[in-house]
C-alpha cells in the first residue's frame, strides 16, 4: 500500500499524486515507469515517473482521467492509499551531452517528459522545451519546465497562451533559428508522427515514447506490440522510447482505437 502524500490538480481531469515509494524514489531513472493498481481487482495502469524525491522517499505521478480507472486512481485525495505500485519498470532514458535537445511534449506527456529534460540539461546540455495543449488551461508543468530548459516555448491550438498553433510548428521555428541534434517527442501519437515526419526532413535524431499504448506492462498481455524499423518490438520491455523515425505510427494508431469502445 503506498500513501498518497500531497494531491495537486493541474486541470479538470489532469491530477498529480506524490506517492510514498522510498524503494523506486531511489532507484528509478529518467524514462522508467510504473504500474499502479487501485483495489485488489483493480485494473494496472502504467505511468510515467514524473520525478522523484529521494529523500523524502516519495515518487510524482501525473495522471489525466481517460476512463474508469484513471478516474478512480484521480479520484484519490491525500492520506488514501494506492493498493500497489510497482517498479521502476522499462528501460531508462538514454542521457548524453550531445549539444542542443529540443523536448516537445503534448497534453498530459509533459509529465513524462519532465524528467527527460531534466536529466538532458544536467548532462551538459542546451535544452529547449516546447510545450503544447489545446488551451492555456491545459499546459501543466510550466515553472517546473522553465527551471531546467535554457527556453521554453508554449503552443496553444486556441492561442489562449503562448503562440497560436501546433507543436510541430514551435519545433520547426527553432530548428530554422538553430542547429539541433536530437528533438525528444511524448504526447498523442498523432503528434509524435508529425514531429517525427518533421525532424526526418530535417535530418535530427528523434526519440518518441510510446508509454501511451501500454496495457500491463509486463510484456504478457500484447497490447503494445509495435512495428519499429520493421520488427515487432513491445512497448513495456523494449521501451517506451524508440527511434521515432523507425516507428509505424499509423499501425500504433490503429491498435490505439481498437480500445476506445471499452473505454
Ligand atoms: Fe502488455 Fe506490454 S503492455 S505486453
């Protein structure tokens, strides 16, 4: 059982939960996840660890309710329990210097993202962060953002903040400003596809974390079987960040919506 320390909502249906974990606060990466599961017959939801604070022994987790579980899980407040968390489970983020790392993130991926850009500046790196919801009231994690990127940049669909447009157009304007060397994507698939298509034209390393397809995260299930540089690769062991430019995102699409129903 795993205390639900401080609970914080960034919008309507997006929550964050710091969650006592002294075990995976000491040991987790950027890039690892968990699975957590509320009530003994209660579904596993993978999430991406958003940071972590190894003293205090607590993990942060940011999680939008989508469908019934994510609604229970949001629906904790501070001094409830989560039945179980697992991890830090899959592999951890490659970190390097290797100059100037563009990180775009969309809607609730920022969280994940979070801890990438984190680890991308403290490597030595010149770190700009592009953040992007449909309005203002969706951007989550600005100030947290701003602390460890050289740059922010906000795109908003509405342009209720920051510039009016899509992600693909805030990375665009920086890769015509400035050399890049690799652009790290977490968000809608469709959105990493198109960041994808971009940065192929531009010749950049891309990676894109695909932890929005996972199910249970433990490689036994299916669900995230995926298609990268044509072979089979599953999300939850060999991810969740892949070569985006090697990624079938329209296969990844389509096993996405094949949910939605019971959802
Ligand atoms: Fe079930 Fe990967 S999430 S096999």
């Amino acid at each position: 059982m795993n205390k639900i320390i401080k609970k914080e909502y960034f919008s309507e249906k997006v929550v964050k939960l710091v969650v006592e974990a002294p075990l995976i606060a000491r040991s987790r990466k950027a890039g690892h996840f968990v699975i957590v599961r509320v009530g003994a017959k209660g579904e596993r939801i993978p999430l991406t660890i958003a940071s972590a604070d190894k003293d205090k022994g607590t993990i942060t987790l940011v999680v939008q309710a989508v469908g019934k579980s994510s609604s229970k899980l949001c629906a904790l407040n501070e001094g409830d329990y989560i039945t179980d968390v697992v991890g830090p489970l899959g592999q951890a983020t490659h970190i390097e210097k290797v100059g100037t790392v563009v990180c775009c993130g969309g809607g609730v991926g920022v969280a994940p993202l979070l801890p990438i850009v984190e680890a991308f500046k403290k490597a030595g790196n010149r770190v700009i962060t592009v953040l992007a919801a449909r309005t203002k009231e969706l951007i989550i994690l600005e100030e947290q953002m701003k602390t460890n990127s050289d740059e922010v940049i906000i795109m908003t669909d509405d342009g209720s903040y920051g510039q009016k447009g899509l992600v693909t157009q805030g990375v665009e304007d920086v890769i015509k400003r400035e050399k890049i060397d690799l652009c790290v994507t977490i968000g809608p698939a469709i959105m990493m596809k198109f960041v994808s298509l971009l940065t192929k034209k531009y010749n950049i390393p891309t990676v894109a974390s695909l932890n929005t397809i996972m199910v249970d995260g433990t490689g036994m299930c299916g669900a995230c079987r995926i298609t990268v540089g044509g072979k089979t690769k599953f999300v939850c062991v060999d991810g969740p960040e892949f070569d985006a430019h090697q990624v079938d995102f329209d296969e990844m699409m389509m096993r996405l919506s094949s949910y939605k129903d019971m959802e």
